[in-house]
C-alpha cells in the first residue's frame, strides 16, 4: 500500500464517496506520517533493522550528517583508529583471539556460538566501565549526530541504529516508496484512520450537531461523537501497541 492509497482508504472508511469528508489531504497525510513514526520509534524491527556502520570524523567538527534510513541510534562508540587509541585492544575479535577462541582459524581447537556470546557479554561489561571518548546525541529532525568534546584528529566512529528495510549506509534521501511496507501495517491504518476522525470531529462541532455541509444534505453529522471515537480508539491502538509483544525482530522500545 502508497501513501496515496492509504489516503484515499481513510477517505472510504469515514464515508467518501456517499458524505462529504471536511478534511483537506494534508490533514490526512499529517496524520499518516504521526502513525508511521509511532510505529517506527515503537515496534523496531517490524519495519527496521538493527545495523552497524562507520562514521568517519575529523577535527574540529562536532556535527556529521547521517544516512537518510536511520531511524533511531542506538550506541556510538569510537574506534581509537586516528591515533591508534587503546579502544582496539577491546575488540570482539581481539578478546575472542586472546582466549583462545579462534584457535579454530589454524585447525588446532574447536569453537561455539556459546563463546562467541561470553566475548559480547564480555565487551558489554567492559564498556560499562571504561567510558568512551566522546558524549552525543542524535537529531531526529535533522538526522544528524553531534559529538562533544570537539574532536582534535581524524577517526573512526561505530555507529549501531536501526535503519528502514531497504536503506543502508549509502542512502541519502529516504522516499515515499521505502515506506510502503509500513503503509500494510494494520496499527499505522487504524491509527490515521482515528487520528482523521478526531480532526473531522473538531471541524464539524465548530459547527454545531446539526452541522449539514454541502453533499451531506438531510444527514446529521455529530461532531462530538467523532471526536470521542476517535480518542478512544488512539488510546485503545496506543496501549496494544505498547502491552503486545507479537511483533517479529527486536521487542518493542518505549519512550
């Protein structure tokens, strides 16, 4: 399903062609993008992935642009790559080689998933207490990331986040069509479908109950009782969103 389409489906389901619908198309589309992010920020993993990257810095620069699927960031760490810095020696490769557990590369030893997760699990206490270099934050609305203090040399930063299916490192903008998989989602639907109503609701009880608008000639249109419905149901689809874990990929992250 388009954006297109899921526009005119809202337009259907209060009505359109048989009564007016008083809401221009940018309210509806407002209303869609509202749903697409909650169900973005919300349910990771439906509609994104979980990916890593690099992200060359330089100095004297606090501000890198990032590529245009990523959603969210998860973790930043630096490498140490500009000046050799001592955040190699606690690679996952490094700790699993130093314990052996790569003994399997010159055919002398044997190695399992099971260690592999004892080195991650190892990495994760380590950076627990060993800061890193630099403090950031990600811009949501400008899909960039600052870091602080001002780096003083060129490096290396990895990069964890969830991305939209079908985007990766090299992507620079982000069209409607990557989003169609979200347009199928039952919860984006009937979120703009409630948000639309609310909207609706309000422009009609400007108006009065007996509101009769052109092309709703001889039909009462409660206003009141749209709004209602449709706070009810943003709330109703907001906490099963929140309270059910049926979801495939990563479990659900909360604001």
């Amino acid at each position: 399903m388009t954006k297109k389409d899921m526009l005119s489906w809202v337009k259907r389901k209060l009505g359109y062609p048989m009564v007016r619908v008083e809401l221009h198309n940018t309210q509806i589309e407002q209303h869609i993008d509202e749903a697409k992010d909650l169900f973005l920020k919300w349910a990771s993993g439906n509609a994104t992935v979980d990916q890593f990257f690099t992200l060359p810095i330089s100095a004297n620069c606090t501000e890198y642009d990032l590529p245009g699927g990523v959603t969210d960031v998860i973790t930043v760490q630096s490498s140490g790559m500009g000046g050799g810095g001592i955040n190699t020696l606690f690679s996952t490769s490094n700790v699993m080689y130093n314990s052996g557990m790569l003994s399997f590369i010159h055919n002398i030893g044997g190695y399992s998933m099971v260690d592999y997760h004892l080195a991650l699990d190892h990495m994760e206490t380590i950076q627990r207490y060993i800061p890193d270099k630099y403090n950031w934050w990600f811009n949501k609305s400008s899909n960039t990331l600052n870091i602080r203090p001002t780096p003083t040399e060129w490096e290396m930063l990895l990069i964890r986040c969830f991305m939209l299916r079908g985007t990766d490192e090299n992507t620079i903008e982000v069209t409607d069509e990557h989003y169609d998989i979200i347009y199928d989602n039952e919860f984006v639907r009937e979120y703009t479908l409630a948000c639309s109503k609310e909207t609706l609701g309000l422009i009609r009880r400007k108006f009065g109950s007996g509101f009769s608008s052109i092309g709703n000639t001889g039909i009462s249109l409660d206003g009141d009782s749209l709004v209602s419905e449709g706070k009810q149901e943003k709330e109703k689809l907001l906490e099963t969103l929140k309270t059910e874990q049926d979801y495939e990929g990563w479990p659900i992250y909360y604001s």
